[in-house]
C-alpha cells in the first residue's frame, strides 16, 4: 500500500502545470510586422530582420509569405489534443525595384474560410451522340469475351 501512495505522490509532483507548445516557423510575426514600412524598407532587410521566406509565390516572384504557428496541448480530459493558439501569415509584396508594396498579416480572428464555387462544368460529349454510339459499340466488341473455336 505504501508502494502504490508513494507511487502516486511522485506521479503527481512530476506532472507540470505549463502546457506544452509547438512551434513552426518565424516566432513574433506580429511584433517584425511593425517594423517593415512601405516604400522604404526593402529586400535585404526583409531578410536581414525576418530571415529567408517560409514560401515564395508561384505566380509573382516579388511575393514572400512568412508563417507563424504555436500549437498547444488543451487539458488531461482532452487526452492531449492540440489547439492552435497563434496561427499568423505574413504576406510581403515588393516592387520592381524591390521596396516594399505592400504588406498584410493574417491571424485567426481575420482569416476566413475559402468559398469554392458551386457551379459544375457541363461536357460536350453526350451519350446520345452519334460518336458516342460508335465508341460504345466498338468498346463492348473490344470487351466481349472471345468465342469458342
């Protein structure tokens, strides 16, 4: 009996109070975020200050995007299931001299779902059509089993 209480009683003072974060990307967006202005700050101190981008765009070479997120266990009830605390995406435009354009971050509170189009493209390729009737019959002579000779 002593064993299982002395057991608990070590189980307990090891068990800490602070809850466990991850993080992934740059830490302190918000607080770099201040410190870019437009039309002056450029490329090099963009670097300099945040570092390399997390990811350039695709389309637009003079776009970097800088992310931030910290994700925290919730509770022992929860059996420890992350939450997302801080979720930013800094968003840095340059021009073509390489000043900064314009800048933008997102957090959770102004991030908004993405809404996908409901419309559907219709084809051209109907099966009443005469090709299709052609295609159709040829593919079930193709996929016919073959006869016994």
């Amino acid at each position: 009996m002593k064993f299982i209480i002395f057991f608990i009683i070590i189980f307990i003072v090891n068990c800490s109070g602070n809850k466990v974060a991850n993080y992934h990307g740059i830490k302190s967006l918000e607080k770099k975020f201040d410190k870019i202005s437009i039309n002056s700050t450029n490329k090099n101190d963009i670097q300099k200050l945040i570092g390399p981008p997390s990811t350039k765009s695709d389309f637009d070479e003079n776009k970097w995007f800088y992310i931030e997120r910290i994700k925290t266990n919730q509770s022992l009830i929860k059996l420890g299931r992350q939450k997302i605390k801080v979720n930013n995406v800094l968003i840095v435009e340059f021009n073509d001299v390489g000043l900064v354009k314009d800048k933008k971050i997102l957090n959770l509170s102004n991030m908004k779902d993405l809404k996908y189009l409901k419309k559907t493209t219709e084809k051209e390729f109907k099966q009443d059509n005469l090709v299709y009737n052609i295609f159709s019959s040829l593919r079930e002579k193709i996929n016919a089993p073959a006869r016994k000779r």
